[in-house]
C-alpha cells in the first residue's frame, strides 16, 4: 500500500530532466570519479547555496567522518539530541565524544551550559543545528578564533538556510548536509561538505578518493572512497531546479498547521522560522502518554509520524565524561515529527490536525 502521509516522503526531480542526464551518463560512460556531471552539479550548489570548498560525499555519515579526520579531531563535544549517524561517524573513527546539554529553545547546544573546564578537554565541538534551527554562532565563533578549538556543524537539516543573507554553511570550519532521500534536498544518498579553508577542502578531497591524487598515492593521508557517482549527481542537479518551489511549498504547508495549532498549547520548536526551510513539522506535547496516543490514532488512518529525535542518545552510547542531560532527555520524550511534503495538501494538514487536536482533549 502506498502511504500518502508519512514524513520523510521525497521529493523527486522532472523526470525528463533526469532522463536527460542519465542519457548522457549512456553516452560518456563516465560513471564516478570527479565526472562531468558532478561538477557540474558542485558549481550550481556553489552558486546556489553562496559557499566554496565544496566536497560531495556518498552520504553524510561519511561526510561527517572526512570532515573530521580532515581536520584531525580526537576529543569532540556534541549534542546527546541529533541522529545516531552524528555519533555513529565518531565512534566509526575512534573519536572520543563528550555530551553537553541541550536548550529548549533552539534544541541545539546550550551554549551557557557548556563547562568550562570540558573546554581544555577537546579539540572540536561538533553542534548540530537541528529542523534548521540556528546554533549560537556568535559564541562558537568566539571559541574557534580565541582557543583555536574547531567547530564542526552537522547542517544536515539546513540546505539553503541563510541568517543575515548569508548561508549558516559559512560559519565554523566545516558543515556537513545531509542529501538523503528524507531531507529536503536529496540525491537518493548523498551529502556535502564547506569548509572554511581551502587548506582543509584539498586535504578532504584527497581524503574522499582513497588518498589518490593524479594517480599518485599521497602517503599524508589516510583515505577512504567517499565519492558521489554521476547518477547521484544528475539526480541532484535535476531536482536544484524546483528547490525552491518544493520550500515555498513546504512554508505554506508549514502555515497551515501554525494556525491550526495557534490557540492550543502545542509547541513548535523553531527559532528562525522567517529563515527555515521547512525540512521538518516538529511539535512538542505536553508528555510521552500523549505523544504515544496522537501517534496511535493518527497511525490508525495511515498517517505516520516519526519521533525525531528519540532516544536521547546518552541512553545508547556512554560518552567520556558524565553530565547530566535533562533537556534532551525531557523533550526527546515529547517531540514528534508530523508528515509535511511536496504533494501534500492543506486539506490534509488540517485533517491532522483536527486529529490531534481532538486527542489533546
Ligand atoms: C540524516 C542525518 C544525518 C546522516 O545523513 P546520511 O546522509 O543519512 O548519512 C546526520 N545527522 C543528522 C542530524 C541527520 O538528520
């Protein structure tokens, strides 16, 4: 059966246009490695998104991992409320992984919470600006220019978000997006990576072909194949033709269930919302028992929702020191995801809302 309303439904490019471009794929039989069709697609980012030192990477995962060994971290605080992919890149690489907490506005490291004396302990911090919300830029630009501790970004959620016309992909040393088919720009797999420095984009792109270098094995290096196929990108460049259809979409979709849900007491956890893209339809109910029962009945007239981000992830994975982490663990219990994409409709936006607000009774 197809579901109609489930988060994380994809968009898909014109198919012609597709077509196209895997015609000539046919015809080059050029399928990877740096090909015409990637660079292609890498300049039209660049373009788009306003950044330079573009990597395209499989995924953002292995995104995430290049990022990190590019710039040799080994002790990284990060948030416990992000996807386990964040950690998961770490732990893959060896890294040690510290856990400060979250706040409840931004869902995003809570900057007056991190202590101080973790600071001499690490080496990177790695914040996540989760549903596209903004981190506390100012305070971790203060701590890459002043201790020289690099910051890291997991952006998955943030293709072509700017604050102040500028892309947040700018700031720190190095973003990481996220191109899965369930975000809101996707390449079916897929991720990028913008570094500040071009010094550390060069080490990253020899990094992502298996330290290989015009044929030449550069014994720097340590490397992986972390490279984007041609077919991914012509995806990708295929469907940047309607990003910014599918995200005024998306806005107005966004809308409709803001004022459904205006005169209740349900929050939406986003802090930028004149400057979000409408990724995701976060909400946040009062607790888990009503969590579970929206859920349940909206489950039951197939539409499905995703509990992003659930666990707090303290509770899979034991991180090098021991704080305790209220926040995430209060609202991992109480945030839900609701279906918001491309083919929906309002009439359905208030059809789920009028179900939820009728289990809030
Ligand atoms: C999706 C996601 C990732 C992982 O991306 P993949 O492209 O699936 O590897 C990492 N971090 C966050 C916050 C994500 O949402």
């Amino acid at each position: 059966m197809l579901l109609k309303n489930r988060v994380g439904i994809p968009s898909v490019p014109n198919q012609l246009r597709y077509i196209k471009l895997v015609k000539k794929i046919f015809n080059s039989k050029i399928l990877t490695n740096n090909g015409p069709i990637l660079n292609r697609f890498e300049r039209e980012l660049k373009r788009k998104l306003k950044v330079d030192n573009v990597i395209l990477c499989a995924n953002a995962t292995v995104a995430l991992q290049v990022a990190l060994k590019a710039l040799n971290s080994k002790n990284v605080l990060t948030t416990p409320f992000t996807y386990i992919a964040t950690i998961n890149a770490m732990r893959w690489i060896g890294l040690n992984v510290f856990f400060s907490d979250i706040s409840r506005s931004s869902l995003n490291l809570d900057t007056e919470k991190i202590d101080l004396k973790l600071l001499n302990k690490i080496d990177t911090i790695l914040p996540v600006n989760s549903f596209g919300n903004f981190s506390n830029f100012n305070y971790f630009e203060k701590i890459r220019k002043k201790r020289g501790c690099k910051i890291i970004y997991d952006s998955s959620h943030c293709f072509k978000i700017e604050k102040n016309k500028k892309s947040v992909l700018k700031f720190g040393d190095a973003s990481i997006v996220s191109f899965h088919a369930t975000k809101i720009f996707n390449t079916c797999e897929g991720g990028m990576i913008v570094f500040r420095k071009k010094k550390d984009y060069l080490i990253a792109k020899k990094i992502i072909q298996n330290s290989i270098v015009n044929g030449n094995i550069d014994k720097t290096v340590v490397g992986t194949n972390a490279k984007m196929s041609e077919l991914h990108a012509a995806w990708g460049l295929s469907l940047l033709k309607k990003i910014n259809k599918i995200i005024n979409k998306r806005r107005s979709l966004f809308n409709a269930y803001k004022n459904e849900f205006l005169k209740k007491k349900l929050i939406i956890p986003l802090n930028n919302l004149s400057e979000n893209n409408f990724g995701y339809m976060p909400i946040i109910l009062k607790n888990e028992k009503k969590l579970k029962k929206i859920n349940k009945e909206l489950f039951k007239k197939n539409i499905i929702c995703r509990r992003y981000f659930f666990p707090s992830l303290d509770k899979v994975i034991k991180s090098k020191n021991n704080v305790k982490l209220n926040i995430s663990n209060n609202i991992t219990k109480r945030i839900l995801c609701l279906p918001i994409h491309e083919n929906m409709k309002i009439s359905e936006v208030k059809k789920i809302s009028r179900i939820i607000l009728k289990s809030l009774k």
